[in-house]
C-alpha cells in the first residue's frame, strides 16, 4: 500500500511538472523542487522494493 502512495505522489508530480513545462508561470526553482520530490520518490520506492525483495528472498531460503 505504502508503495501504491509513493507512486501516486509521484504520477501527481509529473502532472504538476508537465503544467509547469505548459505554462512558464512557474519559476525554474519550482520546477526543481518539483523534479527532486519525484526522484526522492523514486528512490523511496526502490528502496522499498529491494527491502521487499530482500525479505521475500529470506523467507524462501529458510
């Protein structure tokens, strides 16, 4: 579930950054900030998914 948050965060962050692409009222720092919170996202849910992966792994091998 926690993964499904991350990427709905990150999906609403994309749209955001394509209307900053359509309209230039947006200034370059925002769409930074912008750009950081989705790689941060990202790299939040990869995390999570090697943790997952680590653990699924685990439980087969004992």
């Amino acid at each position: 579930m926690y993964i499904i948050g991350v990427l709905e965060k990150w999906m609403t962050a994309t749209s955001q950054l394509a209307d900053t692409k359509r309209h230039d009222t947006y200034s370059a720092t925002v769409r930074k900030e912008i750009q950081l919170e989705m790689v941060e996202s990202i790299d939040r849910v990869l995390s999570d998914l090697h943790s997952l992966s680590l653990c699924e792994n685990s439980v087969h091998t004992q």
